[in-house]
C-alpha cells in the first residue's frame, strides 16, 4: 500500500472546492486535477498548502479561510459604474473579466457585476472579497516528483501528436 505524505518534492494531484461558509453554496471548482510539485511553487493560498503537509492521497481535507486576509477588505473605489453605450458591446455580459490597466502600466482583472438597459457595473475586487470559505481538497495522488517535475513545477503536460497532420513537422526537443 503507498502511503507516501506530502512533503516538499511530493509531486501531488488534488481537486478543490471553496464553499461559501455562510450559505454552503459551491464558489469555484477545479474540474481537471490540479497537479504541483510541493515546495517548488504555491498554487493555492499558504494556509491551505501548509495544511497539505503530511497528508496522503485519499484524504479529504477542509480549510476555513477568511478572505479579507488573503484579499484585503473591500475597496469601493474598484466598483465603477458606467453608461452601457460608452462599454463596448463584448463587456455587456454579467461574469465577463476585463483587463484594466492604469497610467503606471499596472494591470489588474475587473469583472462585470451587473447590466441593465442603462449601464455596465465592473468591479475591481476579488469575488472571494470580505467571505468566510471552506477550501475542501481531496488528494488524489502523491509521489516522488522527477527531476522534471521539480523543474517545471508541476504537472508535464503531453502536447498533441500532430505527426500526419500536412504542413506541421514535430520537432523532439530535449
């Protein structure tokens, strides 16, 4: 039976959920597993990788988190509401993220909250602003990391075989 423990170079494979600790209502998910190689880079906040450590695949795991930590407490000066003629008409949908960018060149994600026949609301906060959440992990698989893995970090994707395919010729790069 493998009961390796994640531990730094433990390359690990988990899904998540964060759940919205008042309503219980699922916020995010990951559909595919979510494959890192421990102390090489954090993919998730470090509360949540410091409560990996030590676990073995086929747990599941629960992590309250207080958001206001991790983003800070709301700014309302990163709600802008504009007239819906002056917003191009691709920004027009609840969800859409835009990609801001200031006069120093900074950038930052904002996301349309709310359309209505008048104006577009866009909100520069994270939706994850001021909630308690739960991120529950199940760890799907933990094993020593490759050489690789460490490398890159992470999960090696394969890329498409595109041998036959007219016009593309596959180089191997080592």
């Amino acid at each position: 039976m493998n009961t390796e423990v994640i531990a730094d170079g433990k390359y690990v494979e988990l899904t998540y959920k964060v759940i919205d600790q008042k309503s219980g209502a699922v916020l995010t998910m990951v559909e595919f597993p979510l494959g890192y190689v421990h102390g090489t880079n954090e993919v998730l906040a470090p509360a949540v990788m410091a409560e990996l450590e030590g676990k073995t695949a086929g747990e599941v795991i629960e992590v309250p988190i207080d958001c206001t930590q991790l983003y800070g407490p709301r700014d309302e000066s990163l709600v802008i509401t504009e007239r819906i003629q002056d917003v191009p008409e691709e920004y027009h949908s609840v969800g859409m993220s835009i990609l801001m960018e200031n006069e120093k060149g900074q950038t930052k994600t904002f996301m349309v909250t709310r359309v209505d026949k008048r104006s577009v609301t866009i909100d520069g906060n994270n939706p994850l602003c001021e909630r308690q959440v739960i991120f529950r992990l199940e760890i799907l698989l933990v094993r020593d990391a490759t050489d690789e893995e460490i490398e890159y970090g992470g999960k090696i994707e394969e890329g498409p075989d595109l041998s036959g395919v007219e016009g593309v010729t596959q180089v191997e790069i080592n």
